[in-house]
C-alpha cells in the first residue's frame, strides 16, 4: 500500500507539473497575442493620424498655399526667374502718335504682368538715361539725408547758365521741374560714388556702370556733365518700367515717406479719373525721353516712351512727352 500510494502520489505530481507548465506556456502564448494586437492597433491609428495630417496639409486654403508661394519668389532666384518669364509681351501699334518719329514705347499693367511693346526690339536698347535719372537722384538725396524735404535747396554759386531759370537757388521741386543739371550734380557728389553704385545694383539699374563718374565731357561745363548724361551709364526703356514698377509697388528700399516726395514732383497732371507721374530727358544726340507713371482709378501702368538718335536729323523738334500724352489719352484714359 504504501508503495502503490507513493507511486500514485509521483504520478499526480508529475501530472500536476505538467499541467502548470502547459498553464504558465497557454498563459505566456495569450500576453503575447495581446500584445500583438496592441500594437497592430497602435499601428492602425499612427496610420490613421498620419493620413488625417496629409489631409490636413492637402486641405489647406488656396490663400495659405498662394502666400507660401509668394513668400518663395521672394527668395527663390529660381522663382524669380520663372516670374520673369511668366510675364507677356503684347505687340501694340502707336504709330498715330509718333507722328513719323523713330522711337519705341513701353506701357506695364503690373497686375496682369503685362507689357505692351511699340517697337518691342528698341524697347530692349540701353542709351544714356538723361535727365529722367533725376528720379533716382532724388530717391537717393532724399534717403542719405543730402535732401530733407520739398524745399531743399544746394547752395547757387551765381554762374551764369543758358537756361534763365537754373540762375537762382532752386528748391528739390523747381530743380526738378526745371530739369536742373547743376542742382543734381551737387546732390549726386554730396550722396557719393560707393552709395550710389550701393543703390543702382539693388535696383539692377540698366548696366548700372557709373565709371565715368564726372561725365564724358559732352558739355564744357563741369557742373553740366555725368555719368547719366550721354555718358557710362545706359538702360533701356523696358528696363526704365521695370524699375518704376519696383518703385512705386514698394520693391525697394526707399522709404514710403521718400517715394510720396518723389510722386509730389513727379506730379504732371491730375483729375477724377486719372494721375499721370512722369520726368523727361534729352541729349544733344536727339535721345529723348518720358518716363514715369499713369494711375487710372487705381489702376497703374508703368510707362517709358523713348526716341531715338536718328530724329536729329529731322528738322522738326521731337517731344516723348507729347507722344507719351497721345498714348494716353488716346489709348488709357478712356
């Protein structure tokens, strides 16, 4: 009997190991199962979170993905490139204005980025910019502090020049009215040949080369003479617009303060309906010019009409500021 019991009891521990450890491995196999589950959910919903997120961005507001773009031209070399190119050449033909004047105009709607060429291939030729750099001139006085306001005047020396009205100690507003020489010589020397070349690269002023600094001799007057006049510096008439554009749009560094100077003496006529902001200039070679800007009920145009060398040879005397208010008033104003 004892023997018999002591087998059995062996036997039912044997047993009972056995189905312990079958238990504890049941036990093991189930917490590992669930853990599976669980992480196959967690998996689900990172997935799920993940998708919601992409959806998110995808589902952002045509206004926030136009402004992430714009912010990108702004920096992107490459995306101002595409923009340039974006932009729309549109033949027009003013030739009832020019009267037989060999010349070119550009007009520039920025808000449709288009331009609207009469003798595209000459809107693309630099000349000197004449006296219609006396709009940069100013912005730079203005900004260095060379001139304080409207009424700023340079000091006349008392020389005796062709011009009645230059004989006098002329303000920023009757100097450029008068399209003074002498007065933007002395306020281009005051601001300083490393200060202004600083500010024709920012505005990627034409060929922006002010090497002839003191002119090339063109007038036998010292104060008569620049790089400006028919001398070093060069640009075209598309550039002339381009950089009104960038001007009077705020794509500068000139201050608001100093561009609404610029506007008041700029100022050529004004009613209800239409602005017109512009300046002139002329050469001995029959280069001639009117640039500037036309704001019709808020609508601007940037606009450079410009002759060219060959109308010396006509006896009548060629004016781009007349040609450019026939353009006007025949083609925007109505």
């Amino acid at each position: 009997m004892k023997v018999s019991n002591g087998k059995n009891t062996e036997k039912w521990s044997l047993q009972k190991g056995t189905v312990v450890k079958k238990s504890i491995f049941y036990l093991l196999t189930f917490i590992v199962c669930l853990s599976c589950i669980g992480c196959n959910k967690a998996n689900d919903t990172n997935n799920k979170l993940k998708s919601e997120d992409t959806t998110s961005v995808s589902d952002t507001p045509a206004s926030t993905t136009s402004q992430d773009t714009s912010i990108e031209k702004q920096t992107s070399p490459n995306a101002l490139e595409a923009t340039k190119a974006a932009s729309v050449m549109e033949a027009v033909d003013y030739t009832d204005c020019f009267d037989n004047f060999k010349g070119c105009a550009v007009f520039l709607n920025s808000n449709k980025n288009t331009y609207y060429m009469y003798n595209q291939e000459l809107c693309e030729e630099r000349s000197s910019p004449c006296s219609t750099f006396k709009i940069i001139s100013t912005l730079m006085g203005l900004e260095t502090g060379v001139i304080n306001s409207i009424e700023t005047t340079m000091g006349y020396d008392g020389t005796k020049y062709s011009n009645e009205k230059w004989n006098r100690d002329l303000n920023l507003k009757d100097a450029f009215k008068e399209s003074c020489i002498w007065y933007y010589r002395k306020v281009i020397d005051r601001v300083g040949q490393s200060e202004v070349q600083n500010w024709l690269d920012q505005l990627d002023y034409g060929n922006c080369d002010i090497s002839e600094w003191e002119g090339s001799g063109t007038n036998s007057m010292p104060t008569m003479n620049g790089f400006w006049l028919e001398s070093s510096l060069k640009i075209s008439p598309k550039e002339q617009v381009d950089t009104m554009a960038k001007i009077f749009e705020g794509k500068t560094n000139f201050s608001e303060r100093n561009i609404s100077i610029l506007k008041e003496v700029m100022l050529i006529q004004k009613d209800d309906k239409i602005s017109i902001y512009g300046k002139t200039g002329s050469g001995k070679s029959g280069n001639g010019w009117f640039v500037g800007m036309l704001d019709k009920s808020g609508e601007k145009y940037y606009f450079a009409i410009h002759l060219t060398e060959e109308n010396r040879k006509d006896s009548r005397k060629p004016n781009a500021k007349e040609i450019a208010l026939n353009i006007i008033d025949k083609y925007y104003a109505k």
